[in-house]
C-alpha cells in the first residue's frame, strides 16, 4: 500500500508531527507498506528515508508567525504529484489549504482526512474560558465545525487520533468514522531506568530533601500547555507538602515562565533534555507528572510517563482524561488551579507502593506506535477491500 501524506506541519526542524511520521514511515516499510510525506520548503528537494519511505519538499512561502513551518498556496503542483505518485491512500491533516486541495484532487486514491488537533479546544475555547463554558464556545464557533463538514464531504474517511478528539467532534453534531489512538516508542521507556541517585539530586535542585516529593511538568511551554496553572497548583499544595516541580521544556512562554516562578523555592525550568536515555531515566525516577492542558486530543507526555511507571496528575478533559484510571491517576477540574493543589495532595496521601506498583503494571499496557501503525493499515486495507466489493471489511476498526 502506498500512503502519500500532504502534511503543513512536517517541519524540517523538528517537532511532534515529525516524530510521529518518521517513526510511523519506518514502521510501515517494515511491513511492507510506503509512506511519502509531501511538506512545505524553501526549496524543492526530495529526501529518501533508508529502508523505505521519503520526503518530497516543495517549494513554498514560511509561515508569518513561525518560519520553521511553511504554508501550501498552490493546488496544481500537489495535484500533479499526486498524479505521478498514484498512491492508494492520501493524507492530510491541515484544516486549511490542504484539506481543500487533497479533496478536489481527481484522482481514485482514498481520501482520509486525519485530524491531529482541535481548532476550537486550542484557540477561541482556551481564549474566552474566563467568561464562556466549554460548550457555549462550541456554540458560538459552529460556524467553524460547518466550515469542516464542507470539505469532509469530499473525504472517503474522516479519522481522529483518539477517542476525546472523536468525541468532541461528535458532540459538535460531526461525523467521524474512525479513532486510531496514537502510540509511542516504547522501547525508550521503561520503569526499571527509575534511580534514586538522581532522584534524590533533582529534588536537592529544587530545594528539597529526599522525603520530598518530585513532580514532572514535560513539554512545550505555550499558552496552551496551561503551566501558570500547574504552577499555581504547586505553590498552593507546597504550602502542606514538600513538594517540588522540575519543568522541561521550551517555548515561546519561557521568559513569562521563568518570571513567574521566580520567587518560587522549589520550582526549576531546565531546557529541552535532548538525550533520550537521560530524558527516560528523569521520567521514571521522579514520583508523579502533572499536566496542564484540557485541550491536547491525545496524552503523548502521559503515555511515555506511564510507560516509564510514572503515576499521573491531570485535568478531566482531553486526552490525558483518557488515560487516567483512578488505580494510578489523580484528574482535577480542568482549568482550575485550586482543583488540581487537592489532586496533588491525594496523590501524595496515598500509599506510594500500592501506587506505583499499580503504574507499573500500566507501563507494560501502554500502546505502541506499532499498534497504531498495524492498526492504521488494516484499516485502510479494509476501505480500499470495500471499495472493491467486500463491504463487510470497512467496519474494521471503525469506533
């Protein structure tokens, strides 16, 4: 089967998206599959990928707000490739030029349009949470739902990366025929990579000695990551525990992050830790992450710290709510500092070892980007099946 993915958000510096589809184009050429990823560049180039895959760059214009993206503005020369290629599926993501361009494509590939991200939850409902519910902003902002549904219609399939993506999309009144929940590399991650060593040197970093306690916060540090409100939440449950917090990350909020916890004694910022082996072992020997954001469709950080045995804190909306089973997880009301100071102090009254005995048992659960890729392809397999007459093979995988 040959998959070409018209994709905005692949960028040539990095990032989630490309994390996803490089790993996800190795896996498939090992099954015998072909991944071609289509992606927006200063200049046209074609990059080969060994064993299997490639990226075709195409020349574009940079995005005003973030150069390390560019923007699709022409439909022929994707159209024209899209010709030449003659894929079995086509891809694409992007709710904007793309979803129109793949959509008009003449071609008798399979359409897919597999949504990452949630416009609404990212943007307008993270904006107005201070004067409008969740579901008043989803009211107001249906026009925009609409605006997906006109171009949805032109797609064979419309797939989420998760069930609480779906789920949002269905309570706007949407259709979505299928979820295949993301997955990671689980190879990297382990509970037995847990070491008190370093345990205990990062709580010393925080000001804290080893009976503390040791919070993770992983990730970008954007508004939508909601970290003033993680921070909020530890100074406020700081004030009956030792308890710190190190966060990892970067971003565009940094320098307002670094202001805000600069009276803070036992919170530290440290950058991006780029070693993946270090990175592993930071996660498995701290004693619970905490995470922020309501609005991301699928728990990436959760999954990768629960496969490191790491217990979870989180708001009750979102990916993270899907993972979060009470057996090893504390969720608060999303949005709310003082709900989520009460979650971390139940998560530090409860038993530690009945805890992470219960997050061990999790870690070897967790579902790999393996899964999802075999997942993916049967369920490609069996559209492209129906469409050749064997209608009872387009319910594989359906949710």
């Amino acid at each position: 089967m040959r998959i070409v993915d018209v994709n905005e958000y692949y960028s040539p510096t990095g990032g989630g998206v490309r994390t996803y589809l490089d790993r996800k184009m190795g896996i498939m050429a090992d099954l015998g599959h072909e991944l071609i990823v289509v992606a927006p560049a200063l200049e046209d180039s074609v990059e080969e990928r060994p064993g299997g895959g490639r990226i075709i760059w195409m020349k574009a214009p940079s995005l005003i707000v973030d150069k390390n993206y560019g923007i699709f503005v022409w439909d022929q020369p994707i159209w024209d490739l899209l010709d030449q290629l003659k894929p079995d599926v086509v891809e694409t993501s992007s709710p904007w030029r793309p979803a129109w361009t793949v959509g008009r494509w003449k071609g008798d590939a399979l359409k897919v349009f597999f949504a990452h991200g949630d416009q609404i939850g990212a943007y307008p409902q993270r904006w107005l949470d201070s004067v409008a519910t969740p579901v008043q902003v989803e009211q107001a902002f249906d026009w925009y739902s609409r605006y997906m549904d006109s171009f949805l219609s032109k797609y064979d399939a419309h797939v989420t990366n998760g069930p609480a993506l779906a789920k949002r999309f269905r309570r706007r009144g949407q259709h979505v025929d299928a979820s295949m929940p993301l997955g990671i590399e689980r190879s990297w991650f382990s509970p037995d990579l847990r070491d008190e060593n370093l345990r205990a040197a990062l709580l010393a970093q925080c000001g804290l000695p080893p009976e503390g306690h040791l919070l993770l916060g992983l990730g970008r540090h954007h508004k939508e990551k909601r970290w003033p409100l993680v921070i909020d939440a530890v100074e406020a449950a700081a004030n009956d525990l030792p308890v710190g917090l190190v966060l990892i990350g970067d971003g565009v909020e940094r320098r307002h992050l670094e202001a805000r916890i600069a009276g803070s004694p036992h919170i530290r910022i440290f950058r991006p830790v780029y070693d993946r082996v270090r990175l592993s072992r930071i996660m498995a020997s701290c004693d619970a992450l905490i995470h922020g954001s309501d609005a991301e469709p699928f728990g990436l950080v959760a999954s990768e710290a629960l496969a490191s045995g790491l217990p979870l804190i989180g708001p009750d909306e979102g990916g993270f709510a899907e993972l979060a089973d009470p057996l090893f997880a504390e969720t608060y009301a999303a949005r709310d500092a003082y709900s989520a100071a009460d979650a971390i102090r139940r998560m530090f009254a409860r038993e530690p070892a009945i805890l992470r005995n219960a997050a061990r048992v999790a870690a070897g659960k967790v579902r790999s980007d393996y899964d999802h890729t075999v997942e993916l392809m049967a369920y490609y397999q069996g559209l492209l099946d129906a469409r050749r007459g064997t209608p009872a093979l387009r319910a594989i995988g359906s949710l």
